[in-house]
C-alpha cells in the first residue's frame, strides 16, 4: 500500500508547530494526563512500553536518549555488553528526550513510537543509530528515509503512516520528554540507576557497571587507566546537551 509522503509530512509540520507550542508554554506545568487508545490495539502509549529485559531483573535502568545524537548510537555497544555479561540481570527503559538543537530528531522519535505502537521499537531504535549517518544529513525532513525503514522491519504501513500525522502521539513524546527535564536530564545519553545518574558514554564506560556489579552484589571491576587527550578534544562526556529556549 502506498503512503502519500506529501501528506504525512504536511501532518507532521503541523504536530511540530501545535506540539512546540504545547511544550515551551506548559513546560513548567505538571504533564497533562495521556489521552487514551492513541493507537488502535493499544491502551494508550505509556502501556506499550519501551524496556527490554525481563521485568524481575534485578537492575533496571532508565535511558534518556535522542536519535540524531551521536554519542546515543555510540553507548549502544555499552549497553550491549551490559545484556551480554549478566544475562537476564538487565531490564532497559528507553524514555523520548528529542533535542531542540537537533532538527530531525522529532521526526525520528515520532517514528519510533508509532514503531512502538506496533511492537517493533527496538529493531526500528537500532535501524536509526545504524543509519544515522544517513537520514541526519538530509536537507529536507526524512520522511521517505524514515518510512522506508518502517517498511523493511514489516510495518503496517497504513497504520505507520496515520500515526506520523497523530498530534496525540507527539504530545505523548515531549511528555516524556519533560518528565526528563524534572529530573534534570538536560543532556543525551542520560541514565539512571534508581536515583544513580551517568551522563554520557564516558561515565556508563566508567562508573556504570560497577554501579550494576554493586547491585548484584559482585566485586567492582577494575577500569583501564585514563587516557590522556588533548587540551582541545570533544566536549566533556561526548553528550549533546540542550539548549535553552
């Protein structure tokens, strides 16, 4: 079935604008209620969760991440070792937090939840890190690069495409986007380990599996010594941060 491009992007200029507005002026509020049975089949959105891992894991930890950042798609390997070396002690929550200094991101992340909706978030997650080389330099919003993906994981692309255009579905994402702002997420990748939070690849590589060795109960690991970089390296942590309206 084929999805009239033109359409759903003029839809999501329009999520964009209402959506922008809802949050700069609110954002200071208590979030607004979810609205309910945003997606056919599903409850609302915060029902069709983002965790991986098993709901009796011992460590869970919570994800606050943006799609265009680069340093998101980079601790990936991080928290892959982290499933691999203490299987079935990991459970992961994936939380939207779609930087304002990032033009596309809200395009990925609208994506990904309408991906969600139809229980395929994580492989779709894993298409945008991949290929983030590819639909982050695009001078137009990456509304074909994005669908195509959705249909190469099988998606409903009837349903994909409705969803892009849902305004419900976007308020649903700076949401939970503003929930991070409670908790004083203001860069990405930001994790938290109950009230334990590791800003960046850095500190995940540095303090955070011996934060998860602690909570199992097991000896710390020893790290590697520094290395030494020059005075004019990257920005601490490699994070993108957000900026302030």
């Amino acid at each position: 079935m084929k999805i009239n491009l033109r359409s759903i992007l003029t839809g999501v200029l329009l999520i964009l604008f209402l959506a922008g507005t809802v949050f700069f002026i609110k954002r200071n509020r208590p979030a607004p209620t979810p609205p309910p049975s945003l997606v056919p089949g599903v409850p609302d959105l915060r029902a069709a969760l983002k965790v991986k891992g098993s709901a009796t894991a011992p460590v869970k930890i919570i994800e606050y991440s943006d799609f265009e950042c680069p340093s998101c798609r980079n601790v990936q390997t991080d928290i892959r070792g982290l499933f691999k070396n203490y299987p079935g002690k990991i459970q992961l929550t994936f939380k939207h937090y779609p930087l304002t200094s990032h033009k596309w991101s809200i395009y990925a992340h609208q994506a990904a939840e309408c991906m969600n909706a139809q229980g395929k978030f994580w492989p779709y997650q894993d298409k945008l890190y991949e290929k983030q080389s590819e639909w982050v330099p695009s001078n137009v919003p990456p509304m074909e690069i994005l669908t195509r993906y959705a249909r190469e994981l099988g998606a409903n692309m009837d349903r994909f495409g409705k969803c892009m255009a849902d305004v419900a579905v976007t308020r649903e994402i700076f949401a939970e986007k503003e929930e991070g702002n409670k908790r004083q997420v203001n860069a990405t990748p930001t994790f938290f380990l109950g009230e334990e939070r590791f800003v960046g690849p850095k500190e995940m590589q540095e303090r955070g599996e011996n934060a998860v060795r602690k909570i199992l109960g097991l000896p710390p690991k020893s790290m590697p010594p520094p290395k030494q970089e020059p005075v004019a390296a990257a920005s601490p942590a490699g994070i993108s941060k957000q900026k302030v309206a």
